[in-house]
C-alpha cells in the first residue's frame, strides 16, 4: 500500500469543537488535498478510509464549514461529486485557487508540497507553525505577508482572498457562510472587492498591533455588513514611542 501524507493546517490541530469524526473525515480530505487545498474525494472514498457512515459525512462538512476549517462546493457538472478546499494557515498557499479542472476523485499528488514541513505520525502530517516572529529588546512583531488580491471575477477566489486576509477570532467562532454571503452582496451592490479586501488587511494589522483580543474582533459578516472596510482604507500608522521628560 503506497505511502500517503496530508497536509494540516495548526488552526486545525488546535481546534478544540471538533468531534473525533469530524477529525477523521477532515484528515482524509486534507489527505486528497493538492498543494492549493483542494480535494476531490468521493463521499464513498472517505466513508471507505475513515469508517464513517456515508450518512453521517455531510454532518461533519457542515460543521467543518462553520468551523472556517474547509469549504465545501459541488462541482459544476457533476452534484455527486464535491469540491473541497481546505484552508490552510500559512501565507505560501495561493489566496486564488487554481480552476476547477477534470481530476481523479482519488487522486493524490505524489509531488512534496512546498514551504511545508511535514511530520509523520502514523500516516498524517502536521505543519509546523508558519508563523515568522522578529524579536528585538522590547517586542515581539508578528510579520504577515500581504494577501495577494486575484483579478479574476471568481467570486469564491475573491472572498478567499479576504477570508486570508481577515484578522482570526480563534479560539471564538467566525461563521463563513454568512460572511460569503455578505461579501457576495457587496460585491453586487457595486462595491470593489479589491477594496474589500485591502481594508480586511488593513485592519488586520491594526489588530496585531495594539493587541486586540479575538473575542473583541467582531464576527467578519457583522464587519462586512457595516462596511467598515471604509474606516481602514489607509495602512495603520506604526505605534509612536514616547519619550519621557527629563
């Protein structure tokens, strides 16, 4: 039996709501997963592997989409087969993914993933924490790289894209579907993703830099609704040191 390994994001690994089934089915997928996160297992192929009911699969997608862990689509053309698109943590992971071509359902890329260090353990692999720190004597700065905003009129690339670019709230929940929805109607209404996206960014950095805690980052479809993307059209200015009076 050939050797497979997957690709797990650490937002996944630390995740504490997710069930041990729900763990099984998302290892699989990131299993099938290709070095943009995509999958195309069948819901036999996972039921297979895992052991799980094929009933009980969709379930587990679901709240695994609540989660912000995978994003789940059918494939155009075909309703039994699904789209998957894991969403991985670090910056070396195209914020466009690539379009959806003819793929084996089962298919997984023998090629080594790049940027990735890969651990073994029993046939899965965790990614070591992408996260790049510079320490100096008074601080520790977070570098992030900026999010790379697609030109296609993809709508799912471009909410990918913000999706990255917005700050995280874990451990506290963050419901994607409702923040796609939101951002799909902006978009509608004639607003510029790429503005969108730019202020998700933006604020992003203001987070990280005063320390903002997750639990006071609002919900990204209450962010999206409000527009406040219009109050972080500007990149925040660094925090001024201040000087004490002799």
């Amino acid at each position: 039996m050939a050797k497979r390994f997957a690709r797990i994001p650490l937002t996944a690994i630390s995740c504490t709501e997710m069930s041990a089934r729900d763990w099984r089915v998302f290892t699989c997928i990131a299993l099938h997963a290709d070095r943009f996160g995509r999958a195309y297992p069948s819901m036999a192929t996972i039921a297979a592997i895992t052991g799980i009911g094929r009933g009980d699969i969709p379930r587990s997608v679901r709240r695994l989409e609540r989660l912000g862990l995978l994003c789940c689509n059918s494939r155009a053309g075909n309703s039994a087969v699904n789209v998957y698109t894991v969403i991985f943590d670090d910056a070396e992971v195209s914020a466009s993914p690539p379009t959806d071509v003819s793929n084996n359902a089962d298919r997984v890329s023998a090629a080594p993933l790049t940027g990735c260090q890969q651990i073994r353990t029993g046939g899965v692999s965790a990614v070591a924490d992408q996260t790049n720190k510079r320490t100096d004597h008074r601080t520790y700065t977070r570098r992030t790289a900026p999010v790379r905003v697609p030109d296609s009129h993809d709508g799912a690339s471009q909410f990918f894209a913000f999706w990255k670019a917005y700050p995280s709230r874990r451990p506290h929940g963050n419901p994607r579907k409702p923040a796609q929805q939101a951002f799909e109607t902006a978009i509608k209404r004639g607003i510029d993703h790429a503005a969108i996206i730019r202020g998700a960014e933006n604020y992003r950095t203001a987070v990280e830099r005063e320390g903002t805690e997750p639990r006071y980052i609002p919900h990204a479809v209450t962010w999206l609704r409000q527009e406040r993307w219009s109050d972080h059209r500007e990149v925040p200015e660094p925090p001024r040191l201040r000087v004490g009076m002799i």
